[in-house]
C-alpha cells in the first residue's frame, strides 16, 4: 500500500464545477504539499500545509493531522485549471534525517467548456 | 529572479551508457533535491544535497550518483543506463534542508534510454 493515496486518479467536470480532490496518508508527516503539473512536467507548487486550512485565489486546501487526510478544492473550474494535481507528504524520520518528499500518483482533472 | 533551471530538457541515450543532469537552484537557495518521474507515476526522491553534503537518499541503486558544487548547482549521474530510467527527472530546490522549506521544481529532464 502507497504512503499516499488520492482519489479519484481521473476527473472530468465541467466549467464552474466545485472540485474536490483527496488525500489520505499512512505515516506521520511535518507537512503536506499540493502540487500542479501540466503536460511537458513542470511542477508547480500550490500550498504547503501542516495544520488547518489555507486558500489562494479560488484553491483551497485543508488538512486533519488526526484523520491523516487533505482535500484541495477548486471553485468555479475553468478549463485552465486542467492539470495533474498532485498530494505530496513530508515524511517524520527518525533522526531527522532528510527523507525528500513522498508523492501521490497524481489526480488527472480536465475541466470541459 | 530566475527559477529552478535543468539542463539539458530531453535526452536520449542507449542501454550502458552513462548520463549526466544539470540543475541550478534558484539565488540563495543551499538545497537541491532530485526526483525521478516515471510515466503515471508520481515522483520518487532519489537525493538531497544541502551545503555540498547529501542529507538524504532514496531507494535507488548505486548506478545513481549526485554531487553539489560550491555555487549550489548540482549533477545527477546515471551510470550504466536500463531501459527502465527513462523518466522525467526533477530537481527541486530549497533555502535550506528539512520539511519546513517549500520546495521548487525545475521544468525537469526527460531522459528516454533506447
């Protein structure tokens, strides 16, 4: 089993849909990350969370440490916002020893005019 | 100011060959960190470097090898290629090491061995 499971792996909705994107992860964390990717890889970061709730524009994104669990949401979906969004955890180590981040496999989201 | 940059964007190389990636961090930044990208897949953490001294490993063979320069660039080496390191290869950057800093990727290198 993946440290990091998101669902759904593929969504399709229309323009103005509320999106709901989730995370859930196994291990303990020091924070989680909500990334973009669009088609030819880069990688965009969006928020970088620990605690709570945090939004930017029309992305919001929320966490529960005890439920181990995070969902972005995006409201009013426009086609521009079709990308790869990935869940990514900054593993706790024994040690503290640098570990790199532990990534979901991504959710696909197109957003159709 | 520029961001995370990699060279070179693609390559294509042959099975036993070896292969050398570039990144440079963004101004300031001391940490650089290199995923590898498999189609579909999320990014697997090969290395992290701060102040020229690796701080942290992934589960990676040893025909991998990273390296960070007085300036904070950084190479990643590849040495004997399979077919399956064909991947897009991220490199990140930080101001300093641990989970409390956001990382910042570069646009990656897509390596495809034939």
């Amino acid at each position: 089993k993946n440290e990091v499971e998101q669902s759904p792996q593929n969504l399709t909705a229309q323009e103005g849909e509320f999106i709901t994107i989730n995370c859930s992860y196994s291990v303990g964390i020091s924070a989680l990350h909500w990334l973009q990717q669009h088609p030819g890889g880069g990688i965009v970061s969006l928020f970088m969370l620990s605690s709570g709730k945090k939004k930017h524009g029309r992305l919001i994104a929320t966490i529960n440490i005890q439920e181990k669990h995070s969902s972005l949401h995006i409201t009013a979906s426009h086609p521009r916002d079709s990308a790869v969004y990935i869940c990514a955890v900054s593993p706790l180590r024994a040690g503290g020893g640098a570990d790199g981040l532990t990534f979901g496999k991504g959710t696909h989201l197109i957003i159709q005019p | 100011d520029a961001g995370v940059t990699q060279s070179p964007t693609h390559l294509i190389k042959t099975r036993g060959q070896h292969v050398t990636l570039r990144c440079s961090p963004i101004s300031g930044h001391k940490s650089v960190s290199w995923y590898q990208q498999v189609l579909g897949q999320g990014p697997q953490f090969i290395f992290q470097y701060y102040e020229k001294e690796e701080r942290g490993r992934g589960n990676f063979p040893d025909r991998f090898s990273a390296r960070q320069f007085p300036n904070y660039s950084s190479e990643l080496n590849v040495n004997a290629l399979l077919l399956g390191d064909s991947a897009l290869y991220l490199c990140a950057s930080s101001p300093g090491s641990g989970p409390i800093w956001e990382q910042y990727f570069g646009p990656g290198t897509r390596l495809t061995v034939t």
